[in-house]
C-alpha cells in the first residue's frame, strides 16, 4: 500500500488516554500507548468500533489490577491467575512503520515475559497483526502466544467444521470448559459450520476450543463482516487438549481467541504468532442456514498465501 494513504494522529481516546490511530481512508485502527498493548478500535473510517470496549478490573500479582478494557490483547498461554493476568498499565514503547506500528510492552514482573504488537495496514480492508512473546527469564518457559479479540455484542459467529474426512478415525478435537453447556441455545453444531449468537440477555459464560484445521473464524454484525485468519500447524501440540481457535461469550461480548503451538521457549528466545484481519461491509446473509454459509465463505474467505 503506497505510503502517502497512510494517516496517524495521536489522540486520547475513552478511558485509555493517549493512543495512535492509523487509516488509510476506509479502515482504520486505534491501538493504547499509556498501557496494553492493546487495540482498541477497528472498523471502517468514521462508523462503529467492531469490537468491545469494557471496563472493570481484576486484582492480580503485588497488588496491580489487570483492567479488563475490551478490544484485542496478547496473552501466553496456558491460562493461569495470577501469571496470564499480569497487569498491562505501563506505558509502551512505540515505533513507528510506514504502514502501523511497533508496540513493546516492559517485561511482565514475576513473569519475565515481554509481549510485542507489530500493527500494519496490509490491504485497503485488511490488517496484519504479527505478536511476539519474549522469554526474558534465566529458564525456559513453555507457552503458546495467544491472541484474543473482544468483539461487540448482538453478532454471530462463523467457525468451519474440519472437513477432512477418512471415514473411520475422529476428525477434530473439542475442549468444553466447565461452565459450558452442550444445549446452549446461542450455540449450532452445523455440519459444516459451528455457529455462536452473541446475545445480551443471557449472562451466563459459554466456551469451547476446536481444532481449527481452515485457520479462520467471521463474526457477523450490523451488516458488516470481520474475518480473522492465522495458521494452524496440523501437528503441532496446542493448549487445552490441542485447540488452536477458542471462543467465549456471556451477555456483553464474545471473544475469537487463536493460539500459536505449545513452545518451550529459551531464555532470551522469542515466539511470533500472526493474525490476518480482513473487514467487508453491506454484507448480506438472509439464509443462516449452511447453504447461506457456503455462499458467505466462497465469496468473503481468501486464504492467504
């Protein structure tokens, strides 16, 4: 993407203070500088934030408190309180592309994991999020880097079924946590899809884990479509029984979480795990059924090279 249609301006946004918003005419992101890193913002210029902004708070590690704020955040995996709630408020260092940023986070006391954000505007409707973790103790540490995006409430959920099919041997993992039901009514066992409702007036927590052979999860809402894209290494060893996509809902939001693979990382060592972000607007979908699915993924779902 030529240089010169790249915009960023500092501003203060919300409850999170000072960021960096960076568009390129059509879409446009908003990523924290006083803590995170963290983003925000996206969506298309000049209308509705996609994803979730909340606020609230967890008591974590030497008295800090891990704020919840919404948008999308770098963890490690597996989850652990207090290490994966280790608080995010020290402000970042920023470094600035041609096209996005840089974001470091200060190394995570008692951790001693440092978490990086690299933000690019890719495509006219697309964004490339490259995390990194680095192990800054004295040790290995096993984990997998984990990418959590909080989406706004009141959309649906697309995540395919693998569809590799040998006709004897079970073809998919499922991770179900302990609050989950298998009779949700927010949840659809497709054949083809799993689909996930978002709905405000149901409270209680719902998540599952697959093994997302396609490497791709869409949320649908108020006309637009956000895919997110990353990779899965059909050998490699996941968390949580061996999921790489994730998703948790309750009644204010619902969260598409990818994971890279297990790693036992070296001292000084850093792990990199990379999401495609791609955003379509007056998208159409009267037929929620898989037909209407199909017809979604054949014209919406590129895989990248």
């Amino acid at each position: 993407m030529p240089e010169e249609q790249i915009k960023v301006q500092e501003i203060s946004y919300g409850n999170v203070g000072r960021c960096v918003q960076v568009g390129n005419g059509q879409i446009e992101f908003v990523a924290t500088v006083n803590c995170g890193p963290r983003i925000i913002r996206f969506g298309f210029a000049g209308k509705h934030n996609e994803f979730c902004e909340q606020e609230g708070s967890i008591s974590t590690y030497g008295g800090q408190r891990w704020q919840v704020r919404g948008g999308h955040r770098l963890w490690h995996s597996p989850e652990q309180m207090p290490r994966t709630y280790i608080a995010d408020n020290d402000p970042l260092t920023c470094q600035s592309l041609a096209d996005g940023f840089i974001f470091t986070q200060p190394v995570e006391p008692w951790v001693q994991i440092q978490k990086e954000m690299e933000v690019r505007l890719t495509e006219s409707n697309q964004l490339t999020i490259v995390h990194r973790l680095v192990n800054q103790n004295a040790w290995p540490v096993e984990l997998a880097v984990w990418g959590l995006t909080v989406m706004a409430p009141g959309g649906m959920e697309i995540i395919p079924q693998p569809a590799h099919d040998t006709g004897l041997l079970a073809n998919r993992r499922l991770a179900l946590w302990p609050y989950t039901k298998m009779n949700d009514p927010r949840v659809c066992w497709g054949e083809r899809y799993i689909t996930v409702r978002q709905n405000p007036a149901m409270k209680a927590a719902f998540k599952f884990g697959i093994d997302n052979q396609d490497g791709w999860a869409a949320y649908f809402n108020r006309g637009h479509l956000f895919v997110k894209q990353y990779c899965h290494h059909e050998k490699a060893q996941y968390p949580d029984f061996g999921v790489s996509y994730e998703t948790y809902t309750n009644d204010a939001m619902l969260e598409m979480e990818t994971l890279s693979p297990l790693t036992l990382l070296q001292p000084e060592a850093m792990l990199e795990h990379k999401e495609i972000w791609s955003l379509f607007e007056s998208v159409e979908l009267e037929d929620h059924g898989e037909s209407g699915l199909d017809a979604l993924v054949r014209r919406y779902i590129k895989h990248p090279e």
